[in-house]
C-alpha cells in the first residue's frame, strides 16, 4: 500500500539534544565573533555576558559603508555583570527575539537555566541566517528599524515602548514578573 504523505501522525519529529543545541550555538558564536569556548565550559564562558553581547552587536546589521558606533564608558567605569546582562536582554528584546524566547536576568548569572540562554541564542542565529530581525539596538545609531511586532497576537507597533506596554498590559501570562519588571524598566 503506499504511503500517505499527508498523514501527520505518523510523521516523527526529530529531536536535537541539549549537546547538540550547545554545538550549534558555539558554531555561530564562532562565525560571528571568532571566539571559541574552551571545552565543558559552556556555562561559565557565557555567564557574565561579555560574548553574547558581541554577538549581538556583531549581527545587528547596518546599511553597507557605515561604521557601527557604540558609546564607550567613561574611563575608570565597569558595568556590572547585572547591569550588562539586562542591557543584552533589552537588545536581544529590541532585535526581535520574542518574549517566549527571552531568559531572565539569573538564568545567565547564576546559570539557573542555561536551556533558556541556549535556546534565546538560537532564535538569534536563525533571525541572522534569515536576514530577519530589526535592525537598530539602542547602543547603535544611525540605522533604521522595521516595525516592532507583539510575537503573541502579531499586532505591530512603531516604537519599542508601545510594544512593551502592550506585552505587560495584554499578555501578562506570557512574560514572567521579573521579565514584566526588566522590561518597564528599561522603557525609561
């Protein structure tokens, strides 16, 4: 008897392991920023946030022929390991990684859930692979950026602080209270 192609129940979904899912981010880390984790230290290599915000800024893209400009510290300033993992989770929010797919500020520091880390920078390197995702961070100047779109409903907003309210306001259950917080507060 031939097979019917359109039978969905018994077409099998392949399955791909948290190892696997590590390899493929480190991949694009390496593609990206030519940075390589020294092996089995996955979690702490990533922990403070300094490569996943070079990754950041590095696929952020720019029209051709212009410099990405970033605003240096003032010398003798640190930002905190807090402080910059917030601003990377503002950025990777502001690129267009949707809600679901943010982690929480403790999940990168304390290394609660690195599954959610592991899974956010996918996200990231399918938006870059696709061409997709907008094209202005708040630490890049210059560059002009698409429409912000609520990932839940699909309603578009034209600036990041009416995406926000709307995220806190109608999809409360969608965002954790530490996510809902982060996300007001860098509304200001």
């Amino acid at each position: 008897m031939p097979r019917d192609y359109f039978d969905i129940e018994n077409e099998t979904k392949d399955v791909i392991s948290d190892a696997e899912k590590q390899d493929k981010v480190l991949e694009f880390i390496a593609q990206v920023s030519r940075k390589t984790c020294p092996d089995g230290e996955y979690d702490s290599w990533l922990q403070d946030g300094r490569i996943i915000e070079e990754v950041i800024y590095k696929s952020c893209p720019t029209p051709l022929g212009q410099r990405k400009k970033s605003g240096p510290l003032p010398l003798g300033k640190q930002i905190s390991d807090k402080d910059r993992i917030e601003k990377i989770i503002n950025d990777l929010f502001e690129f267009g990684v949707g809600v679901e797919f943010l982690f929480d500020v403790d999940d990168l520091l304390l290394n609660k859930n690195m599954k959610k880390v592991t899974e956010c920078l996918l996200q990231v390197k399918n938006m870059v692979y696709m061409g997709q995702g907008r094209s202005k961070l708040k630490s890049v100047s210059d560059v002009c950026k698409a429409a912000f779109t609520c990932s839940v409903c699909k309603e578009k907003f034209s600036r990041s602080d009416q995406l926000r309210g709307h995220l806190c306001e109608a999809h409360p259950d969608q965002i954790g209270q530490n996510l809902r917080s982060l996300l007001t507060k860098m509304t200001c």
